[in-house]
C-alpha cells in the first residue's frame, strides 16, 4: 500500500517538473514583454511632454513678439537700432 502512495507522489512530482519545464519559458517571456512594455511606455510619456513642450514654444514662436526677440537677443546676440551690446569677461577668464 504504502509503495502505491509513493509511485503516485512520484509521478505528481514528475508532472509538476514536466509542466514547469513546459511553461516556465512562456512565463518568463510574458514576464519581459511586460517590461518592456512598461519600459516603452514610459518612454512614449516622455516623447508626449517633449513635443507637448515643442509645439508650446513653436507656437510662442510664431506669435509672441517678445518671446521671439527675447531669443534673438539670447542666442543671436541681436539689437535694437541704437542699442550697444556689451560682454563682460568674468574675473577668472581674464588671469588665464
């Protein structure tokens, strides 16, 4: 009697190794796509507010006067007619 028990727990044993081996692999490919998933979703969140915070500024580009010189003074180094610009070299660049 007791040898039939044990014949049974063997080969419950053997089919949960067997089922295991079987699906293990699906579950771990499941497990990385949704990583991944996630991963990529975070990314296109990021992209979202990126060209959220593009088409802001494309859109004070086209229409705010003030913004649009604001960087032409900026990053042109552009003046009014009349208007002197002047640079100031910092202490440290001036020893060197």
């Amino acid at each position: 009697m007791a040898s039939r028990i044990r014949k049974k727990i063997i080969k419950g044993l053997i089919l949960v190794v067997i089922l295991g081996i079987i699906y293990y692999p699906g579950y771990r490919r499941i497990q990385e796509m949704r990583y991944e998933n996630e991963k990529l979703a975070n990314q296109l969140e990021e992209l979202r507010n990126k060209n959220a915070k593009l088409e802001e500024k494309l859109k004070r580009l086209q229409t705010d006067i003030t913004y649009i010189e604001k960087r032409a003074r900026e990053e042109l180094g552009l003046a009014n007619k009349g208007e002197i610009i002047y640079e100031f070299v910092p202490q440290e660049e001036k020893k060197q």
